[in-house]
C-alpha cells in the first residue's frame, strides 16, 4: 500500500467495519502499551537489582579467579561410601 492508501481504503469501508477496526485497533494499542509498560518494568527492576553489590564484587575479582569457582574441599579423615539402597518388595 502506497501513502495515503490506508485512508483511502478506511473511507471505503462500511460503518460496521469501520467500527470493527476500530475495536481492533484500541485492542492491538491497549496490549502494546501494557507489554511495553512490562518490558519497562523489568528493565528498572534489573537495574535497581544490580546496585552497588555487584559492583564491588566484578572490580574486586580478576578475571581469571572470577572464572573458575574454588573446589569444594572435604573435612580431612572423613570417608565416606554410598551403599545402593536395596527396596524390599511388599507382594
């Protein structure tokens, strides 16, 4: 459709039909607005979640240390063993 073609076309359609875009239309801006509002929303909770926490924490790390996590280390002396756990049968 070229410029101008959409009001040319508007003008053409019946009243009933007029209407019925209309609805369409008010009904595609309500949803626009509401997942735009949404899409804002988050935005501002994502930046206000950052604070100053995490950056203390990205300027204090290296890059390298930050990339790795530290091994979990076990208490020394302790051994432990995981027997299968066998179910008895009721029947």
């Amino acid at each position: 459709m070229g410029r101008g073609q959409i009001a040319f076309y508007y003008k053409r359609m019946s009243p009933e039909n007029q209407r019925a875009f209309n609805r369409w239309l008010r009904a595609n801006a309500i949803l626009g607005s509401t997942f735009a509002a949404g899409i804002i929303a988050m935005a501002v909770a994502g930046a206000m979640s950052a604070g100053p926490h995490d950056a203390a924490v990205a300027s204090s790390t290296s890059a390298s240390a930050g990339a790795m996590p530290e091994p979990r280390r076990r208490p020394m002396g302790v051994v432990t063993t995981q027997e299968p756990k066998i179910r008895q049968k009721l029947f």
